[in-house]
C-alpha cells in the first residue's frame, strides 16, 4: 500500500495568506470604505509560481479593469438618466437598460481584441458587470466605481509586492553545479514534481550554472525536463557526449576508433549476439540493430523507438560511420558470458565497458561499451573550461562518488541543497565563502 504523502506548505501557500492579512490591513486603515474582496482576489491573482507570470497577470488585471471600470462608469450614467429623466414604466426601464449592458458587453470584448490585450477580456468583463449589474439603481454607485477600481489596484499592488519580495542573497555564479536524473531529480515514476520545476526554473532564471548527466542518450534528459529551461549543455551516454538541449545539437562527442570498433562488433558476431550500435550522424542519434533474440530486446525497442530524439534502424552498421557506444541487453548469464569473452582479448581493459543489472527487466542485465576516454569526469573538465568556473558541486546516489549522496526518493534533495549553495543570504557568511 503506497503511504499518504502530505504535501508540504510552501512558500506561495504562505506569500498567499501574507496577502490576505495586508489587504485587511489596508482596509482597515482606510476606514473600510471599499470592499476588500475585491482586493483579495486581485492579490491572489498575482501570486504564482514564476515572477514573470505575476507580472503577466498584474499587467492583465490592471487593463482589464481600468476597461471595465471606464465602460461601467459610461453605463452608469446612461442606466441614471434613463432611471430618472425617463417616464417609463420599470420593465420598460429595466429591459432597455439590460439591451445597453448587453451591446456593451461586445464592444468591450471587440476593444480588447483591437488593442491586442484578448488575455484581458475576461477580467473587463468582470468588472464591467459587478458595477452595472449589482450597482447601476445605487444610490452612491459612483462611488462603487471608484471603489471596485481602488480596491483592485491595491490588491494588485500588494500581490506583486509579496511575491517579489525576499531577503538579500548572494548568488554563486562561480561554481557548476552538476546532477544525476534517475533517482536523483526523478521520482519513481521518471517525473520531476512540480516543486523542484518551479524552483529550478526560478535558478536558472537567476544564473545557475546547473546541468544533468546520464548514462543514457539526451532523448532521457528532454523528455522528462522538457519544462525545464536548461542553459548549460547536458552531459550524456556516461560521458561520450555534450548535447545543447535548446539548439538540439552535439557539441562533443567521443566515439570508439575504428580498429576497437571493428574489434568489438567481431566479438558480437563470433557469438552471435544482438546489439544496439549507437551512432551520431549530423545531430541525430541512429540506433541500429538487428534482429531481436528476446521479448526484452523487441520490448525495449518497441517503447524506446516512439521518441522523438531516437532513431532506430534495423540493420548492420553502414560502412564508414563510427560508432558512441554499443549495448547489449540479454539474461545476467549471457552478460558474463560476453564479457569475459571481452575480458579475454584485454578489450575491459583498452575500453570502458560497463556491466550492470537491469531494473526493469528481472534477471536481465546490460553491457555498454565506450570509447576509453568517454569519462563523465573528462566532459565535466572540458565544460567547467569553456565557462571558466574552477569549482563543482555534484548530486547523486552513489557514495564516495558525488559530493553530495541523495537517498533515494527523496526527490526534492537536490534543489533544497541547491537553494542553500547558491543562493546563501548575504548575511550567512559560512555559505558565501565555501
């Protein structure tokens, strides 16, 4: 039985009800002249994940009141005069009044069409409706006007003031910051949650040097981070590979020579085994292959081939085309079998070929082979020199290897410690200077 997990109440739960308590407080020292509902619903408008999304509803939720407000107010005085300088029975007054709000409704909605502000509309219409629908036979309704109008701008100005708000910190642009992907930012289900996007996102914004290292090809760094806005390039096949997510492009890669090639794929054949010969060709990945020996293998195939960022072909290598890294997938016996054959001919040694259990295929196991200089350590020596930064900080699950060993499932490690290194408080004197 999975446990109830009790979501935590972060920072935007809070901001949410800091915006609520001021608006009472504006109120109040107003002396209660306005309806602080209105405020209310402003600043919980303006309250979101991303600065630039506040901003984005602040601007929507200005024009569209000064719009409704102004197309109300002209209501108004036509909904008076029709009300008192008119001798007409009230149905008569009420009908022609309802027709005049009505027409007004589809000139509001053309305007913000024509001034290509169509975000707004909704919120015109709002406004333009609580004053001539509820107000418009009001004694003071003037004064409503003014009110709804004041009432929101407060609230629009509250909200923004509390979202925007934090305490001064100092940002360490000097260091790379480098994660793992599964069991590290990713949670069971190969998902990142919806905190750590958020918080991500907002880093970036700022000028993290952060970026993710897999051993499997980019295809599962894009997937899954797809909302993520990466800057830096991506480390990937275990190191073989620099791939810039944003232009979708290889900017390093490592691939085995010819004669190790040619060494390994003999092996293959001598013993008749299934392999998939990654190979990069003008930024795509082409995954050739032959035929599948197991239901594992035709599996694996089968889920993997509907990526976009996969290619995968079913034939022998072309002639001339160098391959990234080889892989085998076949029963645990079979694994040892092959490499010990590897073994033999001192390729384990020549190579980096690695050999690990498969976690979703039981009693299967996988061997990848790479070109020896196809280290993650290597790539993140080459990337920490283009951006001329000395230090990094990395993220994983294996002991003694990462700076910093993320338990698994603890999914939210990564950007809580992350929050802490990079963005210490300028009076926190311990982080600055670490």
């Amino acid at each position: 039985m999975n446990k109830l997990k009790v979501p935590a109440i972060g920072a935007r739960i809070i901001k949410s009800a800091t915006a609520i308590l001021l608006c009472y407080v504006i109120d109040f020292l107003r002396g209660s002249s306005g309806i602080v509902f209105y405020s209310q619903i402003a600043a919980l408008w303006c309250i979101q994940s991303y600065i630039s999304t506040t901003k984005k509803n602040a601007i929507q939720r200005t024009i569209g009141t000064c719009i409704g407000a102004l197309f109300g107010l002209i209501v108004l005085v036509i909904c008076k005069y029709i009300r008192n300088q008119l001798d007409w029975a009230y149905f008569a007054k009420y009908s022609v009044c309802g027709i005049i709000i009505s027409s007004t409704i589809v000139l509001l909605l053309w305007l913000t069409v024509l001034i290509k502000k169509k975000q707004a509309s909704y919120f015109s219409c709002v406004v333009f409706l609580s004053i001539v629908v509820n107000h418009a036979f009001d004694a003071n309704s003037f004064l409503f006007v003014w009110n709804r109008f004041l009432d929101t701008m407060i609230g629009i100005f509250i909200g923004c003031s509390v979202n925007l708000f934090h305490l001064p910190r100092f940002y360490r642009k000097d260091i790379l910051f480098l994660s793992g992907l599964d069991d590290t930012l990713l949670n069971s289900e190969y998902h990142l949650n919806d905190y750590c996007k958020v918080e991500l996102n907002r880093m970036l914004d700022k000028g993290i040097n952060f970026t993710l290292s897999t051993m499997r090809p980019p295809a599962a760094i894009m997937e899954p981070m797809a909302e993520i806005r990466l800057k830096l390039p991506v480390i990937a096949m275990d190191g073989a590979v620099l791939y810039d997510t944003q232009k979708r492009r290889y900017l390093r890669k490592i691939e085995l020579e010819r004669s190790e090639q040619d060494e390994v794929l003999k092996i293959f054949e001598e013993n008749n085994v299934m392999y998939f010969a990654n190979v990069i060709v003008d930024d795509s990945l082409f995954i050739y292959y032959k035929t599948p020996q197991n239901p594992e293998q035709q599996h694996l195939i089968d889920k993997l081939r509907l990526s976009p960022y996969r290619n995968y072909i079913n034939r022998s290598v072309p002639a001339g085309e160098k391959v990234v890294y080889f892989m085998l997938l076949y029963p645990m016996e079979k694994i040892e079998e092959i490499y010990s054959k590897l073994s033999v001919n001192e390729l384990t040694e020549r190579l980096k070929i690695i050999k690990y259990e498969s976690r979703d295929f039981p009693w299967y196991g996988y061997i990848k082979v790479f070109n020896k200089n196809a280290t993650k350590e290597g790539m993140i020596e080459y990337l920490k020199s283009q951006l001329n930064v000395k230090k990094t900080i990395t993220f994983g699950t294996i002991p003694d290897r990462y700076d910093y060993v993320v338990k698994e499932g603890n999914t939210n490690e990564v950007v809580h410690t992350l929050k802490k290194l990079f963005e210490p408080y300028f009076f926190n004197k311990e982080l600055k200077t670490t």
